[in-house]
C-alpha cells in the first residue's frame, strides 16, 4: 500500500488570507482570487520569481514555489493545549483548511480550491524565527518531534496551475499525482 492511500481526499476551506505587505500574519479576506502561474492576487508572495525576502535578496531569479502557502485548521487546537493562540492568517497562509492531512501529501499533488483554481504543491513551510517573534516559542511546537512524517506542521507551499475565486466554505479537492510518492521537500 503507498504512502498515500490514508489522505483524506476532500476537505473545505476554512479561511482565506491575503496581504500586499510583507508581515508575518495575513488579514483574512471575504476572498482571494488565486492567478495562475502567479500566485495570490495582490498578496506581497505572488509572482513567477521568489518573493520571500531572504531568499530574493540571494538569488532573485528563482522559481516562486511558495505563491500560495495552506496550512491545516487542525493544527490550531494543538498549538491551543501547548499556550498559543492561533487563527485563521496569523501564521502567514493564504488557505486555512479543514479535513485535508496537507503536510503528508507527497510532492506534485493538486488541490483544487471552489469551483476552478488549482494549487499545486511544491514543499513544507519551514518555519523560520519570525515565527518565535510572532509568538515567543511558537516554532518549537511546529517542529514535528515524530520519527515518522513531516519535520514541521506549519503547513504547505505551491505554485498556482489554475486561477479562480476560492471563498471561505469552499470544498478543497486532492488530486494525487500518477508517479511515486515523494515526500514535500522543506522550502
């Protein structure tokens, strides 16, 4: 049996966050219109080139495959119990979803947001120290202590295949990608 086969294969959008300044946490939005090849529109990460600022600084011309970052609803009852108070945007993601085990999915999965845009996902957020600033021993709770699955739980990154409107209470749709299971990378 693959890896794969104990992904949840539907879900629902939770939130959606955008933000043209580059902040740690994002406002939530009513919504957000994913473009493709570019990102969220309007959102200080969107673009064909590499917009997170450490890394454009070092090599401008990079690939952007952190347009659209996702991260799992499910995490924020767990950072609750350990002290931290986390919603919708505050880690920086665009997508907040529900019933999707984002973080296991293998490199090349499609999400299908709402009716027509399509995220495909490139790698696992690495959570940096801006994290610790937002909330002071934030980042040791998101790195995974497990032996088996991701290193972090601070959600996904992709690159837009698809655009369209994605609206809270939105399904979010896996697509499974026809090769191997290969694990996200950490980006």
């Amino acid at each position: 049996m693959s890896q794969g086969h104990d992904l949840a294969l539907e879900g629902r959008v939770v939130a959606v966050a955008a933000d043209r300044g580059h902040h740690f946490s994002k406002p939530t939005r009513e919504r957000i219109i994913l473009v493709e090849g570019h990102g969220v529109e309007g959102d200080a990460h969107a673009g064909p080139f590499v917009r997170h600022r450490y890394l454009a600084r070092r090599r401008p011309r990079l690939p952007n495959l952190r347009q659209v970052h996702l991260i799992p609803s499910e995490l924020f009852p767990s950072l609750l119990e350990a002290g931290f108070e986390v919603g919708a945007g505050d880690l920086g993601e665009n997508v907040t979803t529900a019933g999707l085990g984002l973080e296991r999915m293998p490199l090349g999965t499609l999400i299908e947001l709402g009716p027509s845009a399509v995220v495909e996902l490139t790698g696992l957020r690495t959570p940096c120290v801006l994290i610790d600033r937002f909330r002071a021993g934030l980042k040791r709770q998101v790195l995974s202590s497990a032996e088996t699955g991701p290193p972090f739980k601070s959600g996904v990154l992709g690159v837009v295949r698809a655009g369209g409107t994605v609206v809270a209470g939105d399904s979010a749709r896996v697509r499974l990608p026809s090769f191997s299971f290969r694990p996200l990378p950490a980006l």
